[in-house]
C-alpha cells in the first residue's frame, strides 16, 4: 500500500497482529519506512530504571508503529476497514471506498 493513501488523523483498522479488528486515530505517519502510529494499539510495555537512588523503577505502556500495509481506513458508512481508490473529481484527488463509493 502507498503511504500517502493514509494520512494523520485518520481511522484506521488493523487486518493482522494481536489487535486485529481494532481501530483507532493515526498519530504519525513515517513516510520513508511505510510505518503508522496508531492512537492506543499495539502497545508493548518499556521498563524504567529508577533516575535516582531510593527511587523505584517503572513499567509503562508505549504506543509502536505499525506496517503501513497492515492497515486499511476505516469506512464509516460500511462499518468496517475497507480498500480504497482515489479518483480525479474537478482537479483534485479524492479518496473513496470501494465497495460504497463513499469519499474520506
């Protein structure tokens, strides 16, 4: 998939991986490496050490990126991630569904 297909503040729905079937809002796009940083999935857990003495060590959840051709945007009137073309309308490139023809 083209990484300028998906763009910040989409939604977007995961098709493999543990949160497979889950959406959420992209973050970031990171154009060069094709990955996408999706808003509270794919999240693996990164330990602290303490900064000081005395002090106590954390585990915090990080949001990771994910390959950007394992996602596909989420079409609101087909309830469901969907494949897309993008269409010249009056000089301008629109993106719609597939199945419903309906612009994002």
């Amino acid at each position: 998939m083209s990484t300028k297909i998906i763009k910040k503040g989409d939604t977007v729905q995961i098709l493999t991986g543990e949160d497979k079937g889950k959406s959420g809002k992209v973050l970031k796009v990171f154009r060069t490496t094709g990955l996408v940083l999706v808003e509270g999935l794919n999240l693996k857990k990164r330990r602290i050490r303490p900064k000081r003495a005395g002090e106590k060590g954390q585990t915090v959840e990080v949001a990771t990126p994910l390959a950007i051709s394992n996602l596909a945007l989420f079409c609101k009137t087909c309830k469901r991630g969907k494949r897309i073309k993008v269409q010249a309308v009056k000089d301008k490139k629109i993106r719609v569904c597939t199945k419903c023809s309906n612009p994002f």
